[in-house]
C-alpha cells in the first residue's frame, strides 16, 4: 500500500467519514489530518469501535447494582457471586467477517472474546454460541452454518475454552444476512481484576503476543457497514486466528497478573493498535506515545497505516510500572512470545504515534476514544 499524496473528498468517503464529521476531525486537530490519522479516526468512530447509532438506547439501560463490579466502560462486565469470587462475561457479535469468510471469522469471534475475559484477569472457563441462518435449504445458507460451526469448534477446542452451550434459529429473515453471536465467561478472584487504564507518566507500554501482518486491515469498518453484492470481496479485512498462541497468551497473561507488576493492559481487538492505545489513554486520563519502528511484524513494507489498523489476532498492550519491564518480558519470552517495549504513558491526553523519529500521528486521546458522533 502506498500513502496518497492528499486528503480528497473520495478518500474520506472511502473510509465511511461523511462531511460532517470530517469538519469535527479538522475542528479537534486544528488542521487537516494526514492519511494514518484518517484511517485512524475512520476505525474508532465506525459503528464497531464507538455503537455510534446505538451508544443513545444503550445508556437507556440499567448498568448498576449490588453485586455489580465492573460495568459498561470495560472489555468486560463484572459481577460478585461470593466468596471473594467474581464471574467476568461478555457478549458480542461477529456477524459480517463471518458472512465474508465463515470459518476465520467466526473463529476469529470466540479468540476475539476469550481476550477479553482474560485481559480482566479472569480465566476464561466457558463459550456459548447463539446462532442464526437463513433456511437450510439453501445452498449458501448451509455453507455459511458449516463454515461458522467448524470455525467456533476448531478454535475453541485448540485453545483449551469449552463450548458449553449454543443455539441455532432458522428463518428466511437471516438469509445472506447470518447473526453470529459468541458469549464467554470467565472466573476472578475479586480482589484482583485489572483493567484497560494507561496511568503513570513515564511508564513503559508493552506490546506482547503475535507479530503484526496485513490482516484484518480496516475490519472494524467493514463490520460496520451495509452489506451488498459485492461484500464478499472483503476477504482480506477478516482476521486469520491461531488458537494455539491464543493459548500461550492465555497462560503468559494470567503468569503476569498473579503478581503486581502491570498497570493496566487490553487486547488488540477491533481497530488493533489504534484502539489498546487511544482507549487505555484515555480511560487512565493520560497520553501515550508509541513508536512504530520496534513493533514485531511477520511482513515486510508495511506504512504505519497498516500497522495502526491492522487486526491480527493473539495481541495484547500492557502499561507496566517502571524498573518491571525485564519481569514482564521474561514471562513472555518463557512462553515463546514476542514482547517488546514501544512506548511511555505521557500525561498531555494525545495518543502520538511515531515511526522511528518521524511523528506519523497525535491526537487527543479522548476525542477518539468517548467523544465520537453520536
């Protein structure tokens, strides 16, 4: 991919911004943003990233309670259920990567929520499906099924997560149209969840997991888009999963956590790098700055386009307390990881990303993590 020379009214359009919210784009930086900073805006203010259509009805919902720990602001909720224990759980949808590509994409829906429980600390114990296809009858309808069947068993039984339960609706309705839905839960002790919160200036962020490719480069944008005729061209901006690094992160991370040397960390779910770091910023009221040139990739020429909106899957990004990097990297070396220091919390808000000495993107923090169109 080569970086266009300019900023054009098609080139917004292309990365689903409409006009006004590109006078909002140039109102928060002062200027007119570069092509990573596009792309970067297109992701986080996509349906998937910010429930921009939804996020009104949403708020409409009761979120506190008794035995409520941890409600909506997190990669998951958390409940009580006594003893000094906690249940960590979470529900979402992988529906248009698994329409485009059934297998990857739906295996790349359970690896995506089995992160999400154990960046919480929790260790994910259990998977429940609920399904729905258009008839069976039909020829795709039933390519899709066994595409999205073989995706969730292949990858939750390789990675160790059982599913425990699934549900399977049929109806003409859900023709070329499948809803894939996938719930994970995990168990805490509730003394110790951890949460997606950058916090103290000068301490280093980590990268650990699997190298960054081209995958998944602008997924978070195509799940939020009206499907067509010719949505199954989008092939490439669905993830490729391996369970089995998925495992070893697993275990890494809970290593990790059974001491007291991170601050906070996040998976590299939707809208990968872009979204750990601008989100961890901003829920810890902080900056952060990274550097693209010391983050792992398994390809060659990528721009820093690609590296901040690509979704290859088994990623996390830690903030660890300083004088513990060697701690933290010792664990992830033991369990064959790549784990590489690429950046610091800094305390002025902005999310700044560089590319070596070159500054390839800054901007506020928040404005792209809370404050989307709505």
């Amino acid at each position: 991919m080569r970086e266009p020379r300019e900023i054009t009214p098609d080139l917004i359009a292309q990365h689903g911004i409409s006009p006004e919210e590109y006078q909002r784009i140039l109102a928060i930086l002062g200027r007119a943003p570069n092509f990573t900073e596009l792309g970067i805006f297109s992701v986080m203010w996509s349906e998937h990233c910010s429930y921009k259509s939804s996020r009104v009805h949403l708020r409409t919902l009761p979120t506190e309670g008794p035995c409520i720990l941890q409600g909506p602001g997190e990669n998951a909720g958390v409940v009580d259920i006594g003893d000094g224990l906690a249940i960590v759980f979470k529900m979402e949808s992988h529906n248009h990567p698994s329409f485009i590509e059934p297998r990857q994409g739906a295996a790349t829906g359970v690896g995506g929520i089995i992160r999400d429980i154990f960046t919480m600390g929790a260790r994910p114990i259990a998977l429940l499906d609920p399904l729905r296809f258009g008839p069976l009858t039909d020829v795709k309808n039933r390519f899709l099924a066994a595409g999205v069947v073989a995706g969730i068993s292949a990858y939750g039984n390789a990675v160790g997560v059982p599913t425990v339960g699934g549900e399977l609706y049929v109806s003409e309705t859900y023709a070329g149209n499948p809803l894939v839905n996938v719930f994970c839960l995990g168990i805490a002790p509730k003394e110790r969840i951890f949460l997606a919160r950058a916090g103290g200036e000068g301490n280093p962020v980590i990268y650990v997991g699997a190298k960054t490719g081209r995958d998944g480069i602008h997924g978070a944008t195509m799940a939020s888009e009206t499907f067509d005729e010719g949505s199954e061209e989008r092939r490439p901006t669905v993830q490729v999963g391996d369970p089995f690094r998925e495992k070893l992160l697993i275990e890494a991370c809970l290593e990790l956590m059974a001491g007291d040397a991170i601050i906070g960390i996040q998976d590299m779910g939707a809208a990968g790098l872009t979204c750990s770091t601008c989100e961890m910023a901003s829920r810890g009221e902080t900056g952060i700055e990274i550097d693209l040139a010391k983050v792992p990739l398994r390809e060659t020429g990528m721009i820093p386009y690609e590296v901040m909106l690509s979704e290859s899957q088994e990623r996390m990004l830690l903030v660890a307390k300083q004088g513990r990097e060697q701690e933290v990297l010792r664990i992830f070396e033991k369990w064959d990881l790549d784990a590489v220091i690429i950046g610091r919390v800094t305390g002025d808000g902005l999310m700044r990303v560089r590319d070596g000495a070159k500054v390839v993107a800054e901007i506020p923090a928040r404005d792209l993590a809370e404050e989307g169109p709505v």
